[in-house]
DNA sequence: CAATCTATCAAAACCGGTTTTGTAAAAGCT
DNA sequence: AGCTTTTACAAAACCGGTTTTGATAGATTG
C-alpha cells in the first residue's frame, strides 16, 4: 500500500493525498475526510524510510555503549535506558543501541554516527570530564541528551542526579555516626559523576574538620572485583578505614565480601555503603545502605529534553533530580568497631 | 557530499559510480579505483537511508522489550543483548530496541514493526509455549531469530541452552546429597524455559523414584518478591522442603533472604540453588550454587543466525548451548536439616 | 466586465541512492 | 571488410514519500 496506490484509488493525485494526510490547509476539507477514511480502510502507512529521505529527519535515536563497560549490565542504567525507550516508543521514535570496541576510535565512531544520517540525535550515558565527545558534538551541533552535567557546556543538554549531595549525606552519616576514617572507593575518575561525589564527600569532611588521607580515595569501574582488592588493601593498611562509600552497590557488595574474608563484620564493626539500590541490595547481608534515585523519571527526561532540542515540543524538564538515602544494615556506629 | 557531487567531481555518471563502489563487473578496472579513491579524498559515504529505500533492505534489525518486565534488567539477558549488538555493528547494522506496554495488543506492536519496513528481522527474547508472536511472523515469512526453542517451528530459527539437562543436572545433585523433598519456583509457566527446566526437573525425580508433590512446583515471573513469598508458602505448609531450585539467581537471593528470616540457615540446613550465575551472586553468603552459560557465544550466534537468513552468509551455527554448574555454598546435604 | 484573488488540486522536482535499459566504441570472428 | 560481441559507460526509471511550482475554476473586486 503506497501513496501512489492510494491516490490512484482515490482519484486524486499523490500530493493532495501527501498534503491531505500532512493536514496543509490547501486541501478541502471533504477531500481530507475522504482521503484519511481510505488510508484508515486501506491500512495505509506511510514508509518510514522514505519519509526520512524526503524529510531528512530520521525520528531515531541513538545511544552508544562501550561494549566492554558494565554499564549496560549496571541495573540503574538498564531502567534508565528502558524508561528512555518507553517514552520515545510512545512518540513514535526509534531507538538505536549500537556498541563500540576497545580498537575503535570512539571520536570516529561518534562521527560516523552524526554524519550517516541515521540518527537525528544522540544520547550519552555517563559524561566525562572534559568530555570529548560532547566537544565533537557541540562542533558538529548536533542534538544530543547527556545523562551526567559538565560544567561549561548548555544547560539544556542534561539531566542529572544530584550526586555531590547524595555522597555529602552519605559521608555526613558516617561522621555522625562516629566516624572519622572514611574511605571513599569511587568511580573512574574521568567522569562527572565521580568528581561531583568526591565534592561531596570532601565537603563533610571538611566541615567535621576531619583529616582527609588521600590514600582513602580510590577510583576504578564499577566491579565488584575491584571494590574487593581495594577494600583488602585499605583493611590491611596501617591506618584502616572505620567506613567505606562505595561508588555502587556491586562494589558495595564486593566490600563486604572483602571485609568478611579479613574476619571483620560489615554493618558492626565495618560500615560499609552503596549506590544505586540495585534489585540486591535489600536482599544481601547485612542489606546495603545506600542511595536511590527515580531512574525511570531520568530515563523520561532525557527523553524529553531530546524531543524539546528536535521538535517544537516545550516540555518542562527537570535537570535535577533528587536522591534519597536508604538506610539499611550495612554500615554502623564507629564505636562499634572496638567491640 | 552525495553521489552525485562525487560523480560530477569525477566527471562520471551517478550510474557508473554506484556501481563501481558496488562492486559490478561491467566498470572499467581504472576507473573503479579512481572512484574509489575519489570517494576515499572527499570522504564519501552512501546515506544509509537513500540505500535502504532504493534497496528494500534497512540493514536494521529490530528486538522488542515487554516494559514492566524485569528482563532487560536480568543480567544474563543484557550481556546477550550486549553481545548480540556487538556483533551486528560488526556487521554494519543496526538495532533497535522498542518496549511494548501493558495496554498494547502485542501482536499488534509486532505487526507494525514488520510491515514498517523499519527492520529486516526480529529477536525474540524469550519464546512461550504456542508463541502467538511466533505464529505471526511464520505466517508473514519475515525473519525471526529466538532465545528459546519451540517445538513445531523452524529449527533455523532457534539458539538455546539445555534448559532441561542443567535442571536435570542441578536435582541430580540435590538429591545425590540425601535431598528427597525439593521445590522448584519455576519461572512464568509460558515460557518455554519452564517447560524444559520442568522436565528435567522431573525426569531426574522419576529416575530417583521419588514422589513428585505438585505443589512444590511453582510458577512466578522472576523477581526476588515472588521467591521471597513463595518459599515462605513452602517452608511454613505441612510438608516443607529440604532444597529449593530457583529459576534464577534473582529468585535465589529472594528465597534465601526468606528461609533465614524464619530461622533457616541456607547452605547449612536448606539447599538453595539460583540460575544465570549473575554478578552478584559469587560475592552474597552464602555464595549461589548455580548455572552458567556463555551470554555472549549466545548472543552472537543469535546475530549469525539472523545474518544467515538475510544474507548469503553461511555461518556455522551452534544452535544448543552447554550450561555448566557451579557448585558454591548454598545448597548442602539433606541431612544437615536435621541438626 | 475585465482584472485580481482565492481555493483546490495536479504536475513536477527532489531526497540520494540502485537498477534497468540504452548506446557508442572497441574487439572478435569469418 | 562486414557482422556480431563485448566492454564501459550514460541515461532514465525507480524506491515512496515531501515540497515547490503550476494551473484552473469560481469568487471577489474596482
């Protein structure tokens, strides 16, 4: 069922069926009704592909996911990703998950991407310091939604939680639960996210007046692996740490395990905290204490906010978005750990 | 810069550029490299979009997600998803993922997707007994690959694990260490997982001449809440078990959580067993005696097996998958329930 | 009443490719 | 030499839409 079909049972060219179906007002209005009940009767649906080339507007949307990360297997970005494609799905916009290897160029990539004409935007995942991509983004102005704020860019391009906050009430927490060796096992250093948590983090310790030992801040990726040779080391070092933040709730996770191999007791004697609210982190012992944010609301906006840049949509966006603290069993009164 | 720019730069004719960077025969060796060449200086690329409306083909190929469902966000699904992904950009294309909503008619969501043109194949994620979404794209002839095999269709279209051999393998062990009383949460009842894990689940009953009690058999979508409850019903009836299979680790964790707080230990006097091997579940006490198979070997071959239909590709596909049980700490010997 | 508008539709160009058909020159054959 | 093939390219049609331009009839206007 094409247009030329369709006008052709009309009796009627094809670009007054075009123009009758795009609602241009050179049309009549019976012609309108008659054209619209024929393609409703007929089942006709405009061709995506050649209403792109004609309009040279995709209606997709891409993300791209480095194929060794975690991220996709990281449980809040999941519902974030799922709660993006939900709302674009419902504006009859496509989804494009592509991945990108360690041998690749990932400015190439990203280039390639904007230039093929696949895709009327792009979103990013977690923004990095300095960001590259945004660069070559901004150059080539070319919509994109950034889940992660960097200062210095447009304010109408992100969304984000508010992690300084989240990492200041969290290690506020643990001063006011006695402690003053706060560990913080963050994540990579080159994103925004890592660099606001440890502000934040820095920020109530420096108001308790604690001593900050930078030995106490570490970075790696998000793995439980890594949270666990880090937490042996700082366990095992002269000066161990009371508590530990963990930058999510697997390393979290890994922590505990760690804690536990030396013989100490998470959530006694050790304080242990997460991030996220990952589907474990309830169910674990002890459960993790940690932070939770609406990733389906973030997943929406970004969402939004993309639509609002391609459309004359005026949606009201939210770039902020609040985090709460759950407090559950695994971190603990300092005292507690001269038991 | 289009083909025709690049003809006129060449002095050629759209015709005899496109078919000398297509590979025809009836272009002159000389020139062929010359618009070759040309293409590679000026950076030339074809527009995807022109391509797919004039060939037919979108080199795109579509997977569509239930939203309330949790399965984007089971770890072992995302790492095939991941895989699969990796492979197709390999292959120069595409995938889109799309949710569907409660409110939608499915077959009505999949019928759209496949006369849009949008895509040359659909993934199907996890096929069900009498799959309607399977008799749809039979009935249309478009390409489909599943995770899941089903009895009654093409054996062309299916990657799988041995469902069966690892539920057979895993109540094999339960009972080889004492067990006699053991449950099965199974997952959704439709799935045709279930159905194989179920067989195997009781034809290593059968073979151990042990009575099967229907109500230990339960169905529940795979979240930890389902577990949680349900093992709660099974401990606390007239007839408890002694050892739980889990339909995945998610559901192990729910279970475990549930028997200790009744007072169980799990791994000491109840055996607990979980599926998927998901990344939490080495590093919770006590650690998942559960089952492994390689996510990404499957995705990959779910990706061959696709380009296998839509191309003249033979790649050698491994249809069954082995699956691999991991021993860890907690399932234990029946008798330790009666200390 | 002739001139100008306005409403409504059709024709044609265009998006950027692929594919079919057409054609001139070179090569092969008897 | 004269005919048929082959080679190598160009022209044009096509994919299925959108958009620009064109045209006709009826209504409006001075």
């Amino acid at each position: 069922m094409s247009i030329k079909k369709l006008a052709e049972y009309l009796g009627l060219s094809k670009s007054t069926v075009s123009r009758a179906l795009n609602g241009y007002l050179d049309v009549n209005k019976d012609t309108r009704e008659k054209v619209l009940k024929a393609a409703q009767e007929l089942g006709y649906k405009a061709n995506p592909t050649a209403k792109r080339l004609a309009s040279g507007k995709s209606r997709t949307l891409g993300i791209i996911l480095p194929s060794d990360s975690n991220m996709f297997v990281s449980p809040a970005f999941a519902k974030v990703l799922v709660s993006l494609s939900e709302f674009l799905a419902q504006q009859d916009y496509q989804l494009i998950v592509t991945t990108i290897f360690d041998w690749q160029d990932e400015t190439q990539v990203y280039l390639d991407l904007i230039t093929s004409g696949l895709v009327d935007g792009i979103f990013i995942a977690r923004t990095r310091c300095n960001d590259l991509r945004l660069t070559l983004l901004e150059k080539h102005r070319f919509p994109y939604v950034c889940f992660g704020f960097e200062e210095g860019f447009s304010k109408e391009s992100f969304i984000d939680v508010d992690n300084q906050q989240a990492f200041y009430q969290l290690t506020q927490r643990q001063i006011s639960l006695g402690h003053t060796q706060i560990a913080f096992i963050n994540a990579s250093a080159e994103l925004t996210l890592s660099q606001a948590r440890k502000e934040g983090y820095l920020r109530a310790m420096k108001e308790a007046g604690l001593v900050i030992e930078s030995d106490w801040i570490l970075h790696a990726e998000l793995k439980q692996e890594n949270a666990l040779l880090m937490t042996e080391q700082l366990m095992q070092s002269n000066n161990p740490p009371t508590s530990i933040l963990c930058a999510d709730d697997s390393m979290a996770l890994g922590a505990i395990a760690s804690c536990e191999a030396l013989g100490y007791k998470p959530g006694i004697n050790i304080a242990i905290t997460g991030y996220g609210d990952y589907q474990h982190s309830r169910y674990v012992k002890p459960a993790i204490t940690t932070i939770k944010y609406d990733t389906s609301a973030v997943g929406k906006e970004m969402a939004k906010l993309m639509l609002n840049k391609l459309e004359n949509t005026a949606f009201h966006i939210q770039n902020w978005h609040q985090t709460e603290m759950l407090v559950r069993q695994s971190d603990c009164h300092a005292r507690a750990s001269k038991i």
